[in-house]
C-alpha cells in the first residue's frame, strides 16, 4: 500500500466520521463530503505517475461528476415537492390515517 493509498483511506475514515458526528460538530454532512471529496480527487490529481494515470483519474472525476449531479438534481425535485405537500397538510393527513390515535413504542419497534 503506498503513502497516498494510506492517505486516501484516512480521508475516507475522517469523511465518515464527519458525517457520523454531524450533530457533535454542527458541520452539515454535506459540506463534510464535498470537503473531504474535493481533497481526495486533488491528491489523486497531483501524485498521479503518468499521463494514462491522469486521464484515468480525469474520467473517473468526470463520471462521479455525472452521478453527484444527478442525485443533487433529484434530491432538490424531492425535497420541493415534500415541502408542498407538507405546506398544503398532505403529510400530517397521512400519518394521521396510517397511525392509529395512540402507538406504543414496542409496536413501532416490532
């Protein structure tokens, strides 16, 4: 395992960890990810070996790029129409007709 490799799983280990204590640290999970992301494809950028090695990491980028807008895209349609069903009552009404008046805790559990 190389020095970078070691580095990378760090990041990794430190961008769970983030996102675990999210609530200890007030840092929104997120901002969390995209940091140690964006720090993760820059080491891989400047300790690339050769050219093959760069345009590899390039590729990889750009198809993550690709992924990451896409659930971005489809997070904010998401979150849009709940926030309008929850402005018009839609979801309390919901809960209301799925849950009955008064639920123990051991029936939510099991």
């Amino acid at each position: 395992m190389s020095a970078l490799d070691a580095i990378l799983i760090v990041l990794a280990v430190l961008a769970l960890l983030g996102v675990i204590f999210e609530e200890v640290i007030h840092i929104n999970k997120a901002k969390v990810t995209l940091f140690f992301g964006t720090m993760s494809w820059m080491l891989l950028f400047l300790f690339s070996d050769s050219p093959d090695e760069t345009s590899a990491i390039s590729a990889g980028l750009s198809e993550s790029i690709a992924e990451i807008a896409g659930l971005w895209l489809f997070l904010v349609a998401a979150m849009t129409f709940v926030a309008y069903l929850n402005k018009k009552g839609m979801i309390e009404n919901v809960i209301y007709l799925i849950m009955p008046k008064q639920v123990s805790e051991r029936r939510l559990l099991f």
